[in-house]
C-alpha cells in the first residue's frame, strides 16, 4: 500500500510543531554545552547550538528534496541562539547528569518520527524514509562531535541509533498501514524513547564485533591445510 502524497506545504502538522521546537532546543542544548566545557566564545556556542539543533532535519531535507525547515521558519534558529545565551549564562554543572540524557532520548525519538513522516509524506518509499528517521534524529550530533573533535556516539555500542531506528520504523508502519496520525506518532515515539531510557538506566548495548570469533567461523569454511581445489 502506497501512501498518498500530501501538499507540501502543510507538512509540519500542529500535531507535532511543539515537538519540534523541543526537539531542536534539546540538540542545541548539548551542543552548546559541548562548546562552554571547551571555553569557548559565546559566537562558538552559537554555532554549536545551530548545527546541532538543525544538522538532522536539514541533511534529510536536502535529500528528499524539500524545503529546509528552519530557512523560513522564524522559531527554530531563535531558538537555538536562546539555548545558546541560556548555556552561556548558567554553570555547566547545571546540565550535567542522566536528565540531560533522557532529554535527549525525547529529541531523538520525536525528530526520528518526525523525519520518517516527512520523508513518507515527499513521496519517499518505506525503508528510505525510515533512514531519513535516523538522519533527523541523528546526524546533528555526529556533525557537532565532528567539528568538535570528539568520539561520536554513533561509535559507541550503547543503544542510540537503534532507539531512533525503532522510532521511525514504527512511524512508518503506521504511515502504511494508515493509522491515525495522533495515534501512531506518539507511540512510535514511546516506543523508542522506553529503548532509550532503558539503555541509559541499565548500560543495555548491542554485542561488539569479534574479530577472533569472526576469524574462527572463517576458518571453519576454509579447506584443510594441503588440500587441493575443486
């Protein structure tokens, strides 16, 4: 089943717009306070807060070929200079600690489902618009720890991508299926943050890669020493 493609132009339904707005101070908070911790100027904070609160939203947006959704709306980059003048005025002791990280899992979630659904909305197929998911929630903070010089958390075991990716998978689903809107989009959203908060409270990360395991299931399939080929 192929989901109708929808104006454009009324994309970013009231439905979620609050939650985009939270989503966008949530990424630019951690980018500006990766900047404070560095002592950086107050026009440095700035740009983290921008690049980090609207990295995702703007790679997805250049990809299925819309509109980049900050451009022309007035809130978003006001917001992130707010976040900004916010970190630059208060201790960074203030924002440390597991609360920052569990609104952070808010924003991941939510901009995933909110990047899936637009994605479906321009016409995207299914898988593809699930990736712009994971492009939204994700790709601003791998472009501020990038710039900042720091390991991302994409190359950390511990269960971030795989929250957005439930998120956005779920969100399509719905969009497919044609649950309604005010349903599918919260629950996806749940759905991955429960993953998320689970992960931060009890350390949960998919199993690393083994090499020396990799190597003996290799070997397994290798013919004897000697032995000559078919």
């Amino acid at each position: 089943m192929t989901p109708a493609i929808a104006d454009p132009t009324v994309i970013l339904t009231p439905l979620l717009d609050w939650l985009d707005i939270a989503g966008v101070a949530v990424f630019a908070l951690s980018g500006a306070l990766i900047a404070a911790k560095e002592r950086q100027t107050f026009v440095t904070l700035a740009f983290f807060a921008l690049i980090t609160g609207v990295g995702g939203g703007t790679v997805r947006d250049l990809l299925i070929d819309a509109p980049v959704f900050w451009i022309k709306d007035p809130w978003v980059a006001a917001t992130c200079l707010i976040v900004a003048l916010l970190v630059w005025y208060t201790p960074t002791r203030w924002w440390e600690g597991r609360l920052l990280d569990y609104a952070d899992g808010i924003g991941l979630t939510a901009y995933a489902v909110l990047g899936a659904a637009k994605a479906m909305t321009y016409g995207i197929p299914p898988v593809p618009a699930m990736m712009m998911g994971v492009v939204t929630g994700t790709v601003g903070g791998v472009i501020r720890d990038v710039v900042a010089g720091r390991p991302s958390i994409l190359m950390k075991p511990e269960l971030y991508v795989t929250a957005a990716a439930l998120s956005a998978t779920l969100c399509v689903i719905g969009e497919v299926l044609e649950i309604q809107r005010a349903i599918a989009w919260p629950l996806a959203t749940a759905a991955g943050l429960v993953l998320r908060s689970a992960a931060i409270r009890f350390n949960l990360a998919l199993p690393n890669y083994n090499e020396r395991l990799a190597a003996t299931d290799s070997e397994a399939f290798e013919k004897p020493s000697g032995e000559k080929a078919d």
